[in-house]
C-alpha cells in the first residue's frame, strides 16, 4: 500500500515533501505490478487474468469558470489518478504536472 500524502505532501508517514521520490514509488509500483503479471502469465499461461484495486479520486473544481481550478484539478488528477491509470490501461507515458 502506497501512502502517496506521506510522500508528496508530508500528511502521513513517512511524514516527507519530496514530489520527486512520490512520483519514483508511483513508478516503482506500477512496475511491480506489471511485473508480477507478467510472472503470472509466464506460470499460468498467455489466459490468466490478474487486477490491480485503485483508490481513484473524483474531482471537481470549485468554481469550473475559474481557470485556476481547472487547472489544479488537471494536476491533483494527474498524480492522484492518471498516474496509475496510465500504466495499467494505456501505453506507459508519464502525466505532465
């Protein structure tokens, strides 16, 4: 389980504000998990199935005129959700922030 507040915003442990190291344990996860299906297949066969459980955020501005809050829900979308929704449904690229 990934506590990504504790990483990118200092919120729960580990307690830091490091973005940088947010984004490398978004990365490193999403590589485990690719790698582990990729075992799974190489064990169970080209059929087997595997998933991953996310807890994606809905996000709303607060006011959807002001371009500002576009834009912050853009970002806060970016590394909340698109970040591991990316990896697991699209080609591999990593979101702009």
């Amino acid at each position: 389980m990934l506590r990504l507040p504790g990483l990118r915003l200092g919120r729960a442990r580990p307690g830091r504000t490091e973005p940088a190291a947010a984004l490398a344990a978004v990365h490193h996860l999403n590589l485990a998990h690719g790698l582990a299906a990729r075992a799974i297949r190489e064990v169970l066969g080209a059929s087997a199935r595997e998933s991953v459980t996310l807890n994606l955020h809905v996000l709303r501005p607060a006011d959807p005129g002001s371009a500002a809050d576009l834009e912050a829900v853009r970002r806060i979308d970016a590394i909340a959700n698109r970040a591991f929704l990316g990896p697991s449904w699209t080609v591999p690229t990593l979101p702009t922030c």
